[in-house]
C-alpha cells in the first residue's frame, strides 16, 4: 500500500512513517502537491553468486597454448 504525506507530515511522523516502511509500505512525501521523495523498504539481500571452483576444474584443456600459436602464426606472416 502506499501513502502520501506532505513534507510536514513527513517530518511530525517520520518515526510512524519508517515503521510502515519496514512492514513494507512505500511512503510518497509531496511538496506543494507534487511528489519530491519516496520512502522504501530495502532491497531484499542479493543472493552469493556459487563459486566457480567446481566449474573451473571440470574444464580440460588440450593443444597447444593461445600464445603459443599466436607466436607461431605471426612467425608464419599469417597475421
């Protein structure tokens, strides 16, 4: 749900106000009639990313080095 306060209100209440918030309304403070702020809950708490140990050691790499053939391939002239 969300309120509309003037700036007036907002500053009387704020302490009303922030409780609200933290049930998870949303606070709109006007000034003069015309919306100047809004109160919100906070984002919920990202989740960690998984580590990518598991990931990383399930690659297998065969052939020879990028650099080694970017080396071989500018000897050659062919880049």
């Amino acid at each position: 749900m969300q309120v509309s306060v003037t700036v007036t209100e907002a500053m009387d209440k704020l302490e009303t106000l922030l409780s609200r918030v933290a049930r998870g309304e949303e606070i709109t403070i006007l000034h003069h009639g015309k919306e100047v702020a809004r109160i919100v809950p906070p984002r919920a708490e990202a989740k960690p990313l998984p580590g990518l140990e598991h990931f990383r050691a399930s690659i297998r790499v065969s052939g020879e080095a990028v650099s080694s053939t970017v080396a071989r391939m500018r000897s050659e002239g062919r880049y």
